[in-house]
C-alpha cells in the first residue's frame, strides 16, 4: 500500500492562478514532510519542509500541514509557466532516513 | 553549493547482464540514497547509506547491489538486468536525518 498519496493526479491552471495540490499519509509515525518539484529530464529538487502543524510560505509557495488528519497541502499563487513540473510530497518518521515519496501530481501552467 | 554527478547518464545493458551505475557528491554530505524512478510510481528507495562503508536497505532492494567505499560516491549494482525494464535511478544525498535531500539529474536505464 502506498504510504503517501497524492491528489490529483494531474492538474492545469492559467498563467497568474492558483494552484493546490494535496498529500495524505496513511502512517501516524510520519513527522516530517517535504514538497519537491521535478521538471523534465532534471531530478526533483526541494520546494519546502513542513514540519509543525500550520502554515509555512516561501515567496508564491505556501504549505500548510495538518498531523491530526496526516493531511499536507501545496498552493502556489502567481502561478508562472515555468511551474509546469512534476510536484512530489514526501514523508519520514523521526530517526529514520527512511523517506517515502508519492506518485506526484503532474502541473501544467497554460500561458 | 555543492553538485551531485551521475555516471553515466543514459545506459543500455541486455537481459542478464550485470550492470553498474555510479554517484558523486561535493556537498560533504554524510547519507546517500539511490532511488528507483517508474513512470506513474513515483520514487522508490532502493538502498541507503549514513555514512562510509555503510548499508540499508529500502523497499526495493531485491535485484540490487550498492557500495558506499567513500564518503563522497555511492554506487548501483543491477545484479541482472531485467527484459524491458526502463527506468530512471536517481541518487541524492542529505546532511543528516530529517534533512532535505539533494537530487543528482539521473541515470536512464534501458534494457533490450
């Protein structure tokens, strides 16, 4: 079973959008959470950690993490073209190096 | 900064053969991971190091070798490669635990 899902699975929003993108975790001992963000033909790079309960903003990038119900959200403002990517969420427990990745949600911004 | 390298960058093996794929970092990181990369199956880990010399296993080890002999490489064995299996292995290093990980541009498998 997969440890992390994401949703959706693809999304397209216009130039200048929104854009939300969500994660679930089906395990309680996960803590620590990442958003990382893939263009084609590169390997991911980190968008942001989040690792308490709350809202975190990087520039147009704002993650909020809810433990209780293992549930972390990416929105993206502003969204530009250069977005388009693949977005990954993944997770840990403490002490372990252990990560798990989702199976990413696919972002197309139309210009 | 730092960079992490992978070599090489595109490979083609036959069925049965053994091959190697290779990771160098300059971020003096202490833990290497490689990932396995499937179309519409996001990443997978395969193995992972926390320091030189050592070794763990992640989910999808089976079929695979690693060797960490230096703090700055890590290498993947494919013990035997796979019919049509294509697939992209990604290595990425960290600091520690719970930090963020740094992705190298990955190596593509492809196998007659």
């Amino acid at each position: 079973q997969q440890k992390v899902q994401q949703s959706p699975e693809s999304l397209s929003v216009p130039e200048g959008g929104m854009a939300s993108l969500n994660c679930t975790s089906s395990d309680r001992n996960f803590q620590y959470f990442w958003w990382y963000r893939q263009h084609s033909g590169e390997g991911p790079k980190a968008l942001m950690s989040i690792f308490s309960d709350g809202d975190k903003k990087e520039g147009r990038f704002t993650a909020h993490l809810n433990k209780a119900s293992l549930h972390v959200s990416l929105h993206i403002r502003d969204s530009q073209p250069s977005d388009s990517a693949l977005y990954f969420c993944a997770a840990s427990e403490p002490g372990y190096q252990n990560f798990y990745f989702g199976k990413g949600t696919s972002l197309t911004v139309i210009p | 900064g730092g960079i992490i390298t992978q070599t090489p960058k595109f490979l083609i093996g036959q069925e049965g053969q053994k091959l190697t794929l290779k990771c160098q970092q300059n971020f003096n990181h202490d833990t290497m991971y490689w990932y396995r990369q499937d179309s519409g199956k996001g990443l997978r880990l395969i193995y992972y190091s926390i320091t030189e010399n050592d070794l763990q296993k992640g989910d999808l080890s089976e079929g695979y070798d690693a060797s960490r002999e230096k703090k700055s490489s890590f290498s993947l064995t494919v013990t035997s490669a796979q019919k049509n299996e294509m697939a992209v292995f990604l290595c990425a290093s960290s600091l520690g635990v719970q930090d963020t990980q740094y992705f190298g541009p990955g190596t593509r498998l492809l196998v007659l």
